[in-house]
C-alpha cells in the first residue's frame, strides 16, 4: 500500500515538473514572438512612414510645379512634362494608355483568383482583397482617357476633364465614376466614417472640375497621390495589418515600396527608357503586382496565431 502511495506521489511530481517545463517553454515561445513582433513592427513602421512622407513631397512637388513655386520639369523629362505621364508606343494598338487598361484587368483578375484561391479565412490575407474594383476602374479610366485624346484631337491643357461645355449626363457619369474611386479605396482605411466620405466627395468635385488634364497632369497624380497614398499608408502606420503589426505587416509594408518607386521612376526614367518600353504602365502594374507579390509571398508563410481571448 505505501509502495503504491510513493508511486503515485512520485507519477504526481513527475506531471507537475513536466507541466511547469511546458509553462516555461511556453512562456519563453511568447517572449521571443513579442520581442520578434516589436522588431517586425518597428521595421514596418519605419517604412510606411517613409511611403507617408513620399507621398506628401510627391503631392508638394506637383502642386508646387504647376503653382509656380519652383520648376521640376528637368526632373520630369520632355516627355512627360509634355503628355502628363510617359506616353509610349503613341498611335499603335498598344500605346500606353491601352497597356494600362488591359494590363490593369488582367492582373486585378489574376489577383481575385488568387485570393479566392490562398487566402481562405486567414485576415492577414484577406487585407488584398476588395483591391479588384479599383484596379479595374483605374485601367478603364486610362481607356476613356485615349478615347477623349483620340476623338478629341489631343488632351486640353488648360481644362479640366469637366468643363461648361461638358454635356450634363457626362459629367454626371464621371463625377459618380470618381467618387466611387476615391470612396473605394478611402473605405478600406479605418479612419473615422465622416472623414473618409468628406474627402471622397470633395476630391470627386475638385479634381475632375478644376485640374486641367495634362498642363496639370503631374498635379493630378500628385493631389490622387496625395489624398489616396497619403490615407491608405498613414492608416497601416497607425492601425497595422488588419489590427496586428507583425511579419505580416512588415512584408506588407515592404511590397508597397514597390509602387511608390514605380512614382518617382517613370518621370525621372521616362526620356531615356520608359518611353521606349511601356512608359506609364511601370507605375499602373506596379500596383496590382504589389498585391499578387504580398499575396504569393505571405500566404506561404504560417498563418497568423489568432488572439487570445
């Protein structure tokens, strides 16, 4: 009887010091992830704070060079100083503005496949997702571009897209196309509600209204630059990736460069280079690809512990 008592005693102390050390290791796993998660976190923050001051010297840039305040037209190049972005390949099936629309679609489609495919339930994964529409929009808008030069002779560069002249269901249809674009991609954010629609609607009324489309080109994607980059790069520095800075949000961050470099590369790269290969669809693919490359790259990885209750 005493010998079976000391058995279970011993059988008893064994369970304890095993379940201790299953403690202490685990203990040990979630400092290592916390202090991994804050180095993760760091380097991530780091970088979408760059994208957030890129985004603002683009936007000054702009506004700055067609205000007056200062000339960047050697940093842009003749040719896209002249035509508002790297127009290449002009006249031809597959100028730029053509490349940008069927590229857009076909990527934002691969993208939607891919989404469907690997992202499953996992929420650091599904931060891509709902990028389809815009992506889309983005590329048909660059076709009704061509289409507005092309039947028109060329793109003013003095008026903005909508003028006084511009038939009424016109400029009904493209102020509801532009504020579904900036309402779109200003709702992914979680800024607060009121923000997000007050600067949908006011850049949907502005920009199409009061930016000439080529004299101020470089305007126009400074001030979409500005509203849309800005927005969308402040909200993961001060939110993180769907609620968590971690590896996820670090590889997010770092993908993103990707597009933010395509911006400065295609005025500075355009006379010597771009403009002979692609011109402006080195920055409108940079943006699905940035997406397609998070994707591929983190749906293979672990996924993301879920948070303790």
């Amino acid at each position: 009887m005493l010998s079976e008592v000391l058995r279970r005693d011993t059988l008893s102390q064994a369970g304890r010091a095993r379940a201790a050390k299953a403690k202490l290791q685990t203990d040990v796993e979630r400092l290592l992830e916390r202090q991994g998660n804050a180095l993760w976190s760091l380097f991530g923050d780091a970088v979408f704070a760059v994208l957030v001051a890129s985004s603002v010297a683009w936007g000054l840039a702009s506004i700055g060079h067609y205000k007056g305040w200062w000339d960047v037209g050697s940093f842009l190049g003749e040719n896209y100083d002249r035509d508002g972005f790297c127009l290449a390949h002009k006249g031809t099936w597959y100028e730029s503005q053509l490349l940008s629309m069927y590229g857009s679609v076909i990527l934002a489609l691969v993208l939607q496949v891919m989404v469907r495919s690997l992202a499953a339930n996992r929420g650091e994964l599904l931060v891509v997702d709902g990028n389809t529409k815009s992506i889309i929009s983005h590329g048909l808008g660059h076709g009704v571009l061509h289409y507005l030069s092309v039947t028109q002779g060329g793109l003013s560069r003095s008026e903005p897209l909508i003028t006084r002249a511009t038939p009424w269901y016109v400029a009904a249809g493209l102020l509801l196309s532009s504020f579904g674009l900036f309402f779109d991609l200003l709702e992914r954010t979680e800024f607060p509600p009121w923000l997000k629609t007050t600067q949908a609607v006011a850049s949907a009324l502005l920009v199409p209204t009061t930016v000439p489309l080529i004299m101020a080109r470089f305007r126009v994607f400074g001030v979409t630059g500005l509203i849309i980059f800005f927005n969308v790069h402040l909200d993961r520095l001060l939110h993180g990736l769907d609620g968590a800075k971690d590896r996820y949000y670090a590889l997010y961050a770092l993908t993103q460069c990707l597009s933010s470099a395509a911006m400065w590369a295609e005025p500075y790269l355009c006379d010597s280079l771009l403009v002979k290969y692609g011109g402006h669809v080195v920055f409108d693919y940079s943006i699905p690809l940035a997406f397609i490359v998070y994707l591929a790259a983190a749906s293979r990885m672990e996924p993301r512990k879920a948070k303790a209750a």
